[in-house]
C-alpha cells in the first residue's frame, strides 16, 4: 500500500470516529481538536465498559461462592443452609441451573423433614416436581414428598402407596421410613417404632427425626430403656434442641431418675424459655420433691404460656396441698361452665372441695368421678380405673361417716357437679 492509500484510510477512520464519536457543536473544530475529542470520548466509553465488565465478574464470583458453600451444605444433607445459600445465589446471578438448585433442595427438605410440606405452598412442591420430573436419580426422594403431601390432606392410603414405591426404590429412604412411621403411630406403635429405628440408621443429621420418633413411641409403649437410649442419641445428634432434651427428661422420669430429668427440662428451657411442656413436668418433679411453692410458680408460668388441662389439674392439685382450695376450685370452674369436664378436671375439683371442707359438692363430684369412670368413652387404662374407683368410694364412705357440721358442712362453692361430666 503506498503511502497516500495509507494515509486516505487513516482519514476515514478519523472520519467515521468523528462521525460516530464526536458532538456535532465540536465538528466545527480543527481536523486535531476533533481527533482529540473523539478520542477522549472512546476513551470515556471503553473505561465505562471495562467498569460494567469488572461489575459482572465480581457479581458471578460472588454467586459461586453462594454456590460453592450451598453444595457442601446439600451433599451432607444440611439442606435447610443449603437452601439459603442457593437463594442467595439466586438473588445475585439468577440462572436456570441455580433454580433448579433451589427447587431439588427444597423437595430434600421436605422429604426428610415431613412437618415442612405445610411450611411451603402446595403449588410449589408440585411445581418443582414437575420441573424435577426428568430427574431419575432422586425419584425416591420425590416420591417420598408426594406421599407427605397426601398426608398433610388426610389421604393416609395414597401417602402409604408413594411411601412403598419409594422405599421399593430407594430402602434406606429416610423420609419415606418417618412417614409410613407417622401412618402406624396410633394403630400399631410397635411397627412404628420399627419404622422410625429405620430412619435413626441414617447417617448425621438425618437420623435425628429418626431417633426423636424412636423416643416418643418408646414413650407410648412404655419402654423406658428404648426412650432414654433414643433421646440421648437425639441429644447428641442435636444439642440445641429443647425437645431433645425435653424428651430426654420424660424418658429419665420413665427411668425413675428424677434429678436427671430435672435437670435436662432446665437445659429445655434454658434453649426455649416458652417451652411450657418442660415448665409443667419440672413443676409436677418439684411437687414430687415436696416443693410445692416452687410447683406452684413452676405450673403457673406453664399455663400462662399455653392453656393445657392436664397443667390445669396439676396446678390444681398444687393449691389444693398448698392449702388453697378455693383458688384451685375457681381455677377449674371454666372446664365445668364448658360442660362435660374430663375425669380427671372433676377428681381435682373433688379433692379441693374435700380439702375446703365442703362435704355435699366433695361427695357429689367423688359421686360424678364413679359414674364416669365406668363409661366406655372415658377410655381409661384398668389401673387409673381402680385407683380412681378407690380414692372417690373411700372419700364418699368417709364424708358419709362425718357428723354434720364437723369436718365439710359448709355449704357448696366452686363447680357443681352435674349430669354433664365425663
């Protein structure tokens, strides 16, 4: 090329620079001042470039390491922090393959979690197992929610079908073992336990639902040594965990070693101080211990969490050895204006009305207590049944035998003991 042909392709690139680049006030300028201005306008547009170039790469390294972090936290079945590494993923450098992250991570969840299908809207859960469809891998797993979604709306049979289907696919299915567990636990909890002793084989932390089911049904079938080994294990597994150790207290109780049990309820409630359930059993231990002002507080924090019959009684039975019958007789009054009080609201009310000298309401709620235990629909075990029958028969016989006047004449307070008791 000689040096003129050079010379007119430099001008037209100048020329079209300037075109392009150059404001039409400053094409007015000399041939120099035009080539410097629309230099120093590329100059501002490629540094522009670079800056929204370097934005991007930062954003996509911060995104990875969401990633990174949110796959170590799934492959050892941390799937709740998974998940909110994988949000957070998302909400920097949204991608297919991050939503499909999210979507596998929140059926791992609520497979090996059965309570969390009702933390997530059903139209979700199927969303993603139909995004999830071609996944074959994890069928067992995506069977399992199926078969806790059918649960959560009473289809016990469909939920036990997908629950046998995935463990057909998949026999170590965590997720699948606590849900057919959940179908047995009232009808057979023998087969339950089996079921939940099936999950707890699961390696750390998957085994943890496992062992906490292992314990409460060992609780129902009142094996004290199977309770107190799975809540240890639970315990374990999980150290921060109230229930753990709530459980753990119950099943030293079973044990009957009180101190202990004491002891892991004040570690409950030191994790959760709302946990009522651990407020009633450390007031019903206190009892036992003869602290009966320290049961009394104890009760009385419990109920003002949460409003339970069974703490009603207790606490009731606390006045009334405290030497407030009256108290305990109102406590009670709301149970008998509902109508229809549980056997075991109307022997408290008996007892205080005894101990508040009021033989005629004591005689008739012991009288109420006699004719409820031998209804079928009290569904009473035999040995409540006797002790029942004994203490109300021995207390009528008793305040019979006393002189009017003397010892419970005074005339009747607190709730009256009508036909509508049970």
């Amino acid at each position: 090329m000689s040096e003129t042909e050079e010379t007119k392709g430099t001008n037209e690139v100048t020329e079209t620079i300037v075109k392009v680049a150059v404001p039409g006030w400053a094409r007015g300028l000399g041939g120099a001042a035009i080539i410097a201005v629309g230099l120093f306008i590329l100059v501002l547009v490629s540094s522009s470039f670079f800056r929204l170039s370097e934005g991007d790469r930062q954003r996509d390294e911060a995104a990875a390491l969401h990633r990174k972090v949110a796959d170590s936290f799934f492959a050892t079945a941390q799937y709740r922090q998974a998940l909110v590494g994988y949000t957070r993923a998302h909400d920097i450098a949204p991608t297919r393959e991050i939503e499909v992250a999210m979507a596998r991570t929140r059926l791992f969840l609520i497979a090996s979690e059965p309570e969390a299908v009702a933390q997530v809207p059903t139209n979700d859960i199927r969303f993603d197992l139909e995004l999830l469809a071609a996944d074959p891998d994890n069928a067992a797993t995506y069977r399992t929610v199926e078969g806790h979604l059918a649960l959560s709306k009473g289809h016990a049979d469909d939920a036990k079908t997908a629950y046998d289907l995935a463990l057909a696919q998949d026999p170590k299915n965590v997720g699948a073992h606590l849900g057919r567990a959940m179908i047995l636990r009232r009808s057979d909890p023998a087969k339950a336990y089996d079921e939940y002793a099936a999950a707890a084989l699961a390696p750390a932390p998957l085994s943890f639902l496992g062992q906490m089911g292992r314990g409460e049904t060992a609780l129902q079938m009142q094996d004290a040594a199977k309770a107190l080994d799975a809540f240890q294990e639970a315990a374990k597994l999980r150290e921060d965990s109230g229930p753990a150790h709530r459980g753990l207290g119950s099943a030293l109780i079973a044990a009957k070693r009180n101190q202990d049990a004491f002891a892991e309820f004040q570690k409950a409630i030191a994790l959760d101080p709302k946990d009522a359930d651990s407020l009633a059993s450390m007031g019903n231990l206190l009892m036992g211990a003869n602290q009966p002002a320290e049961a009394e507080k104890a009760l009385r924090a419990a109920l003002a969490i949460r409003p339970d019959p069974q703490m009603t009684v207790s606490l009731a039975g606390v006045l009334t050895r405290n030497a407030k019958p009256t108290e305990a007789l109102q406590l009670l009054e709301p149970f008998f204006r509902q109508g229809n009080p549980p056997v075991q609201i109307v022997i408290a009310a008996a007892r205080a009305a005894d101990m508040a000298g009021s033989a005629p309401q004591a005689t008739s709620l012991y009288g109420s207590v006699l004719r409820t235990i031998q209804d079928p629909q009290a569904r009473l075990d035999p040995e409540t049944t006797r002790a029942l029958q004994a203490e109300a028969q021995g207390a009528i016989d008793r305040l019979s035998r006393a002189p009017v006047g003397i010892g419970g004449a005074t005339p009747a307070t607190g709730p009256s003991a009508g036909p509508g008791t049970r």
